[in-house]
C-alpha cells in the first residue's frame, strides 16, 4: 500500500478533516533526522531496517509539536489522538512493520519526557491488535468520520447519481468487511479494539442508515448477525422506530427489545388487540340476539331441539315398559331378547 492510497481509494471524502490531519501528519515539513536517536531506540531490539528507522523519525518529528498541532487545528485532544492513531496504523500497514517495534518505540519514547512531553496525551491504540485487522479499523473509522457526509450523498441520490453510486460503492466494501469478520468476535474476543470497531460500526450503520433511509428498498448493502440473518432496510421498518436499536450481531444489551428482536411495547399491543376482538364479537352476538330477528329464531330452534331430546328420553322409557323380555339359552350362554306383545284377535 502506497502512503496515499487509503485517501486515494476514499476520494469522494477527501476534504474531510481525517484525511487533512493524514496529511498533515504525514508531511516533511520538518527535514530534522533523528537517526541517532532512532538507533538508541532500537539497537536493542535488533531491529534497525530501513522502515523501522523510517516510522521512528517521523514520531519523532510529530511527537514534540503535538500540542502545539491540536491548538492551531482546532480538534479536542479524543479526536487529535483518534487522527493520530488513524495515521500511525496506516503506516504500519504501509511498512509492514511488526507491532512489537512500535510498542518498543512508544515505551523507550515514555523514559524521555524532557524530549517528548506530549507524548502522554495520546496512546498508541496497537499494542493488542493483529496486524491484518488494523486495516479493517481504519477503514471502519473512514466511514465513522464521515457518516454526516454520506448522508448528504445518499439524501442527494436523484441529484447526484454519480455521487450516489460512488458512495454505495463505499458502503458495499464497509458492510463486506463487516460481513467477511463478524465471526471473529464470536468468544471471548469480542471485548478487543477490533470487536469494538465492529460494534461501533454496526451500531452506526443501523441508526444513521438503515432507519433513516427505509424507502430506499434494499439498495443499501446488508448486514449480517452471528446467525447469519439479514438486516437490511426493508426488514428495518418492523423493528421499533423510536428506540433506533436492535439486537447486534456482536451480543451487547439493547433496552426495549426482549430477545427475539420484537418491541416488548409491541407484543403488549398485540395482546390489547386480541382482547378488544373478543370483546367486540361477545357484544356483537349479544346485540343480534336481543334486538333483531335472527335472535328470535335462534330461540325458536334451541326449544325445538331441547323439546325432541326431552321426548326422546319419554319414548325410550314407553319402550321399555311396554315390550317383553325373553331369556335364551344356548351353547351355555344366556341372552336377552326384548320384542313388542300383540294380543289375540
């Protein structure tokens, strides 16, 4: 990765204040070397190659005039160490430098506090990252720092297509890095820098896009959960629109929503809905039955069917008071035969 093509892949955002701190950061407006101090540093770690010495004079260069950089542009110091850190893994990834010695160079830079007296108002954010994931935080961040602008491409779609595609583009390659490492936050990882980037990013995508652009019928790209079910914005406009939340795919607790993803507002709804129907159907037979024709009949039929069930118990008492009964028995068996008398003529 050449020292610009993460500005260069993202250059529909490039006049945002992430990109102008890289730069800034990135720029020899200080020709000093410090390649004495750099050998102190690392000769003990046996590591003096090229890019290593590369990345500790440009620390060295930054680190002295970090104060005096966050004043003149203006950033909180959260935000200058969030640009910062931002800026120092691209040029890990760049070198391909190991993380140890960027850890080696942060600690030996803490024992000189007359050389670098800023260096305690930012941490390096590496120290328990893998090298392959840096990239994918980075790249998480680029879409974080520029939600606001993203949405004002996507609110502008019909005005500006080709802004619009380019942006869904970036949304594509952001929800594909989601997607493609989710899985990796499944344990008891999911408490690390990455799992939080990722949660961040979720959380951020879902709230700012998802819900607030539910027309858009499923042209933005889908999220996946740890079940691998879908999340888009079509599935979207079922879920609570007041509390912008749902069950992450990275387990984190959601007030509101019990677990299956429904509103417990919801369910309490549907179960008032089934009352009031019972409700309404008893009033509604009661009303016809008193007050209407059909109330009359219905009447009538009920006496005629009690009446014939009524007689049916009188004729069976009449039958068996009136027939004879003969007993038989054949092949040692007894039976019982009941038959009506006629008399002699």
């Amino acid at each position: 990765m050449e020292a610009s093509k993460i500005v260069d892949d993202y250059n529909l955002l490039n006049e945002c204040r992430l990109f102008e701190s890289y730069d800034k950061f990135n720029s020899d407006d200080n020709n000093k070397l410090h390649d004495t101090e750099c050998e102190d540093i690392l000769i003990p770690l046996y590591d003096t190659e090229e890019e290593n010495m590369v990345l500790c004079n440009k620390l060295l260069k930054i680190l002295p005039n970090f104060s005096s950089y966050k004043v003149t542009s203006g950033f909180s110091s959260s935000k200058h160490c969030e640009y910062f850190n931002f800026w120092l893994n691209d040029q890990v990834i760049i070198n391909k430098i190991e993380l140890q010695v960027v850890n080696f160079i942060h600690t030996d830079l803490k024992k000189k506090p007359d050389y670098i007296p800023n260096l305690h108002e930012c941490t390096f954010d590496i120290f328990s990252t893998k090298l392959s994931d840096l990239e994918i935080i980075n790249k998480l961040y680029i879409f974080t720092e520029n939600i606001d602008l993203i949405k004002s491409f996507i609110v502008a779609k019909d005005a500006d297509e080709d802004s619009y595609d380019t942006c869904r583009g970036y949304l594509q390659g952001f929800a594909d890095l989601y997607n493609n490492n989710v899985k990796k936050c499944q344990g008891n990882s999911e408490s690390s820098m990455f799992c939080n980037k990722l949660r961040e990013f979720r959380r951020l995508y879902e709230n700012e896009l998802l819900y607030k652009f539910p027309l858009l019928n499923g042209d933005l790209p889908s999220l996946y959960n740890t079940q691998n079910t879908v999340l888009d914005s079509r599935n979207s406009q079922s879920l609570s629109q007041t509390s912008h939340q749902i069950t992450a795919s990275l387990p984190y607790p959601v007030e509101g929503h019990v677990p299956d993803g429904t509103s417990s507002s919801t369910k309490y709804i549907f179960v008032g809905v089934i009352v009031a129907a019972l409700l309404g159907s008893f009033f509604t037979s009661f009303i016809l039955y008193k007050f209407t024709p059909f109330g009359a009949l219905l009447d009538s039929r009920i006496r005629r069917k009690k009446n014939m069930w009524c007689n049916m118990d009188e004729e069976t008492h009449k039958f068996l008071h009136s027939h004879k009964t003969q007993k038989i028995y054949s092949d040692k068996k007894r039976y019982s035969i009941k038959y009506h008398s006629v008399g002699n003529s």
